[in-house]
C-alpha cells in the first residue's frame, strides 16, 4: 500500500507488522526515541493499527478521556469511507462495533506519574478488522465479530482509513484542548450500541458517562476507563 499522508502535527513511522505496536510505542516513548505527535502505524491485509504518542499537560484522571476521544474519531472517519446504512457503534470502555459486531478497540497505556502530576507519556492505540483471518472462523461463524469485508466494504483502502483517522484524531484533540470533554462524551454517547453498551455483558445497565469518560451504571456504581499504567524504570 502506499505511505499515508498525515497532518502537519503527526509523524508517521512504518511498522513491518499489527502485531506489537503498542508496546513498541511504549517502549519507545520509555526511552524518549518518540515523541508528542508520533503515529506508529501497521497495516497488512487483515486489520489496521495505530499508536499515537502524547504528552498529556493533564493529570492521569483526565487522560482517560482519550479513550473516548479516540472511538469518536474512529467512528468519524469510518463513517465518511462506509455506506451510509452501516451504523458505526461503541461499547464502554473501548469497544469499536460495526453493524452490532466487534470490529476493533481503542486502548490506553500512560507512564506511572505521582498523584495530580501529568503522566510524562499517555499512548493512544487503535486497532480495527479490514477482513477475516485466513485461519480465523469462516464468515458468518463468529457472529460476536466482524471486519469492513464482512460487512460489504471489501474495497476499504487501509491508507484511506489510516489518513481519515488521523485528520480526524487531530481535529478532535484540538476541540478536546478548547471545549473539553463534553463534546466528546455528547458524540461518543450518540454512537453508544443499543443492544451492547458495556462490552462485558451482565453487568448494570449503562446510564451515562462521568466527565472523564467513566460508565455511570443505573445501579449507582461508577466504572473508571481502563488505563494501563507503565512502571517508569530509570534510564
């Protein structure tokens, strides 16, 4: 596939393979070798994935806001490359779902930091389904997930996707720095699935989203998102 083009705030770097890429950012962003802005990318002909590097002026609490920063900016860009009639949907805390099937997830990794303190690093990574596995169950066998191939959107370019959700991860990060978090959680909760808003089914029913991302379940308890945090080990 060709390199993607992306805005003028990120710079990409090539992966050879999906499979790794976030611990690839972190361990990269550990050593300081990447840097706020840097996209480490991968794509082969069955899933995309991306690792975007920040270094968060906020404290951990509101970092985890980016989990829902990064579906809605999925969700956009996807959206803009797709059918109309395909519905484009999210489960908490990171679950990316087309047409009611798994499709991806968007998962958050922060260095350790001290109480009230902003994390040195936050990774924002991202992954979703182009088509099923060569070893994976045939289509319409594993009705819990899908790929753009299942659904009839075979013809989805990887370098298209990559370039519209980047446009759109910078476009969100920009609202987020100047209207906080609302927005976000407005857009996020209009895309919520109908049928599976928590991505483990069984628990409470799904009331709300606190103002940094947390499920606010109908039976009075209130899920953090999950983060997960990275022992800083000094160099």
């Amino acid at each position: 596939m060709p390199n993607p083009s992306f805005p003028p705030l990120i710079t990409g770097f090539e992966q050879p393979t999906p499979q790794g890429l976030a611990r690839a950012a972190i361990d990269g962003a550990t050593c300081k070798r990447f840097g706020a802005g840097d996209l480490l990318w991968a794509a082969d002909p069955y899933q995309i994935a991306l690792s975007l590097v920040l270094e968060p002026q906020v404290e951990a609490e509101r970092c985890a806001e980016m989990l829902a920063l990064g579906a809605v900016a999925f969700g956009d860009a996807s959206g803009a490359l797709i059918p109309a009639e395909l519905a484009v949907t999210y489960s908490w805390p990171g679950q990316l779902r087309l047409n009611g099937a798994a499709l991806g997830q968007v998962q958050l990794s922060m260095a350790e930091s001290p109480a009230h303190t902003p994390p040195d690093w936050l990774i924002l990574s991202l992954n979703a389904r182009l088509r099923p596995a060569p070893n994976g169950p045939e289509p319409g066998h594993m009705a819990a997930q899908t790929s753009f191939w299942d659904e009839g959107c075979g013809s989805i370019a990887p370098c298209a996707l990559l370039e519209s959700l980047t446009k759109h991860l910078v476009n969100w990060l920009h609202r987020w720095e100047d209207q906080g978090f609302d927005p976000i959680s407005r857009h996020w909760w209009a895309r919520l699935d109908p049928a599976q808003p928590l991505s483990q089914p069984g628990q409470s029913r799904l009331q709300g989203l606190g103002p940094h991302g947390q499920a606010r379940l109908c039976d009075g308890r209130e899920l953090s998102p999950p983060l997960q945090i990275i022992e800083q080990v000094p160099q």
